[in-house]
C-alpha cells in the first residue's frame, strides 16, 4: 500500500497504535506472498528428542529447582485473555431460538441440563435466578430451558459467556468454589513461593475485563495473607501496537463502515511483548484452564518441580560454558565437551568444519549458538487432543531443530507431511518452564529469536464480509523457534484442559468423593 494512499485519518490511526506505515506495508507483503509450511522432517519420540524422567531422577532435580525458587527466580505466567465464548458455544446455539422447549432440546442441552447440579456454578445460578424471583429447581422441572441459560450466559444473569474463562466457577470445595485463576494462584503457592514467601504470576487479560481480574486478584490475596503467602500478581494486556491489519480476499486492506483500516488482535504469538517487559528469570507458561482441584494436584507438582530442575540443570552447565568462552579461558578438551553438550543435550548442529577454523571464529560461532533462552517442554502421550506436537523440523538451510508445531503451519495436502504428522507419539499440553536471562543475568531480547515465517493467514469475516487475518508466530511455536528446546514426557494426569462446558463434568474437574 503506497504511503499516497493512507489518508490523515489512516495516519492518525496507525500513529494511535503505536504502528507505523512501514510495518503495515511488512504485514501486506506477508499476505501477498503467504506463509511458509513448516516441513516436518519426523516426530520427536522416546529417546529421539522427548527425554523420560526415571523415578529416582525426579527428588534430584526438585532439590536443584527448590534453590532458585528460594532465591526469587520464578514466575508463573498464564494468558488469560480468551472470553469463555466457545466454552458454551452449544448452549448458545440451543439458546438462539426464541421458543426453544423441552420438545425441541438438542442432546447437548438435555446433556447439560441433566447435569446442572454437578457444575461448580450451581450454587451461583441458584443465587442468580433466586434474585430473578425465579427457583432453579423448579425451572429445571418445568422446562424454562431460555430463562435458565438466559441466567447462566447473559448480561442479564452470571453472563459466563462473555467473561474470562479464569473467572469462571470451575471446581466446588467443601466450602467455596474455585475459578481456574485462584487453582494458579494455589499453584503458585505451592511451587513458586519463594523464602520470603512470595508467589509470583502474572495474567495477561483484555482491556474490558482487566479491573474485574484485578478485583478478583485482590480478593484472592487478601484469603491468602491468613495463611502467611504474599502474592505478587501483575496484569497486562495484548498490546495494541501488535494487532494486525485485516485485508479482503484479494489482499487488498480491509476497512470497515465508516472507511477506517480494520486490525485485529495478532494471536497468542503477540503476547511475547508481555513476557518479554515481564524481564523475568525462571517463567512457567501454562493455559488458563489447564487447573484441576487440589486433590490431583500432587503430579502436577511433583513434574513442574522436575522441569524446573532440569531447566536449572541445563542453565548451570550452559552457563558455565559461556562464561569459560567469554573469558577466552578454554582448551582444546573443553571445546570438544563444549561442542559435545551443544549437539547432545540441545540439538544444536554446528559447523562441520568448526574444529578446523580459527580459534576465534570458534568462540564466536559457540558463543552465537549457545547464548540463548531456554525452554523446557512437558510433552504427554498423544490421546487424541486437538492441536500440537513436538517434531524434528527441517530448516532451508537443511538444519534440524526440535519444534512445537501446530496442525496449521503442515501443509496436510502433501501426503508425506501428513504421514508424519498422524504419525506423533506426543502432545503439546502448554506446559513450559523458560530461562529467559543469559549467563551473565541480563534478559534476552526475545523478539531476536522468533522465526517470522511461522505466522499463519486465517479466514474470518466482517460484518458478513469476508477477510484474511494475519496471526503471529505462535507464543510457543514460532515465537520461540530459535530457543534451545528440551521435550520431557510428563503424566498424562498433568493435563486437563477445559474447552467446552461439558469438560467440567469429567471426574478431574469434580469434587473429591466424600
């Protein structure tokens, strides 16, 4: 798009997000030559890129994990941003009709009607009808199937779907309920409290909900300071500046009725800006509604422990390296355990001829490939969840890395590609622990390690107009493709997602029996 062709009001637009002419005309030429497949060179697998922690390995590396939480090093950070729309979205099918009845319920809404008493927000749908002048009970048994999702998803009631899903009613105690943010804050306690007794996490949230986050926030640490746990919780949200330009089927900028650019948010891969301002150490990335009630805890911990040890184990070494190479203090023996350590335990494949070339050169080159962040990835067996995987990927250069690749950057048309796919042993459960400083303490810039070609083109519309949106390299796809990557299995146990509403009635989100 020719800079002749933005109006005043077109720069006024830009100049308020904070983007220029320039980089929109960078997101136009995405669109205009499209996006790259990520090529698939094979799964990662059991002793081909996923390591299995032994029994006895596990107390080890808790030990090594227990010092740096103690030191202050860890944060938890959850996106949180996604409205519980899609949670429910079979429910506001079954609501849109005006003059849905018993004789014309969907299955999944006799499903969930049957159930009522078996969701955490129960009691608040009572409360809800209750100050309607209307009784649960008595709704449920004469049919008033619009009035009660009219309570439950409503401005007019609870309005469950359009809030947050972390400010939802997932898991009922003895005593209360839990929303899927306050099961964070009881993890971060229990593995990311620090000597002084500070849990740190932070939430990334949208602008229209964030006051009543914070509320929720408050309220939590104010339950919390009884027990002697200080939270530390920060908010932020999607930052304006990394939405992106809508363009028409023909790759032509989109605008709306009244003539303005329409940008819309840029996917997850955009909240790297806030882990990056967050200039954080030790960094657990896990999805909001991956929280299950105290009673399973137990293996979720004991692995978060694990990852962070083998995280800080993997930092004490690498950094140790570095620092030998920094300093120049290195023999031919280290640098062939240097060079060892690097393919083995990180993938990395360097220069063949890298012992022949100059001692400087190198330094250089180690120096250049190890001073990196750091991730460690929780991978679980393949039980047939949507979304993605850990594979060996196939560079252009010919180099391979090990990669978190979702379904949408494989080009599935080729036949090869999905063979390799289908053919995944494990699951990307979102389930990271990040080193995000370097060895000599001072915070990467991660925007120099995301592999912009990894972004991805989806179809939408507007107004019934149809449009292509860009999305960003993935938080933990392509945001994160140059980073050193580590594949541990972990239980399946640790991974229970809630996607629909009906998530919540599998024995994991329900109360312990008795």
């Amino acid at each position: 798009m020719p800079h002749a062709l933005l109006t005043p009001t077109d720069q006024q637009d830009l100049a308020a997000r904070g983007q220029s002419a320039e980089a929109v005309l960078a997101q136009l030429a995405m669109f205009q030559r499209g996006m790259l497949s990520t090529q698939l060179q094979r799964p990662c697998t059991v002793g081909d890129g996923i390591v299995v922690l032994q029994a006895h390995e596990i107390p080890a590396l808790a030990a090594r994990y227990a010092q740096a939480v103690a030191d202050g090093r860890v944060t938890k950070f959850v996106p949180a941003s996604g409205a519980a729309t899609r949670m429910f979205h079979t429910l506001l099918a079954a609501y849109e009709p005006a003059g849905v009845t018993p004789s014309t319920r969907t299955p999944e809404l006799q499903h969930f009607l049957d159930h009522v008493p078996q969701f955490a927000f129960h009691a608040a749908l009572q409360d809800c009808l209750r100050a309607q002048g209307r009784d649960l009970a008595t709704g449920l048994a004469t049919g008033q199937d619009r009035e009660l999702l009219a309570a439950l998803l409503t401005p007019q009631g609870l309005n469950y779907a359009n809030l947050p899903k972390a400010l939802l009613h997932f898991h009922r105690y003895k005593d209360h309920c839990r929303t899927p943010l306050a099961e964070h804050c009881v993890e971060a306690a229990t593995y990311a409290q620090d000597r002084r007794h500070i849990a740190r996490l932070h939430v990334t949230v949208t602008a229209q909900h964030r006051e009543a986050v914070q509320a929720h926030i408050a309220s939590l640490a104010q339950q919390a300071r009884d027990t002697g746990t200080q939270y530390e919780v920060t908010v932020s949200i999607q930052r304006p500046e990394t939405d992106t330009l809508a363009v028409t089927p023909d790759n032509q900028p989109f605008r709306d009725e009244g003539g303005h650019l329409l940008f819309r948010p840029g996917g997850h891969g955009a909240l790297l800006h806030n882990l990056q301002a967050l200039q954080a150490d030790i960094v657990f990335l896990k999805n909001v509604d991956n929280v299950v009630p105290d009673h399973l805890k137990a293996p979720t911990y004991d692995y978060k422990r694990a990852l962070g040890g083998y995280l800080v184990t993997i930092q004490q070494r690498l950094f140790t390296y570095l620092e030998r190479l920094a300093a120049g203090q290195l023999h031919d023996a280290l640098l062939v355990d240097i060079a060892t350590f690097a393919q083995q335990d990180l993938a990395l494949q360097l220069p063949i001829d890298l012992p022949q070339r100059p001692r400087p050169e190198q330094l250089r080159v180690l120096m250049e490939r190890l001073n990196r962040p750091i991730r460690v990835c929780g991978m679980v067996r393949n039980n047939g969840e949507p979304g993605g995987g850990p594979f060996w990927v196939e560079h252009l250069d010919g180099a391979l890395s090990r990669q978190i690749v979702e379904t949408s950057q494989v080009d599935v048309a080729v036949p090869e590609q999905q063979a390799i796919l289908a053919s995944s042993t494990h699951f990307n459960p979102v389930d990271l622990v990040c080193g995000l400083r370097d060895f000599r303490g001072q915070p990467f810039d991660l925007q120099q390690f995301v592999d912009p070609t990894t972004g991805f083109i989806a179809h939408k519309t507007y107004a019934g107009r149809p449009l292509k949106a860009l999305e960003w390299p993935g938080l933990w796809n392509g945001a994160m493709a140059a980073w050193h990557t580590v594949f541990v299995e972990v239980p399946l146990e640790t991974f229970s997602p809630v996607k629909t509403v009906f998530d919540l009635l599998r024995p994991e989100h329900q109360p312990a029996e008795g």
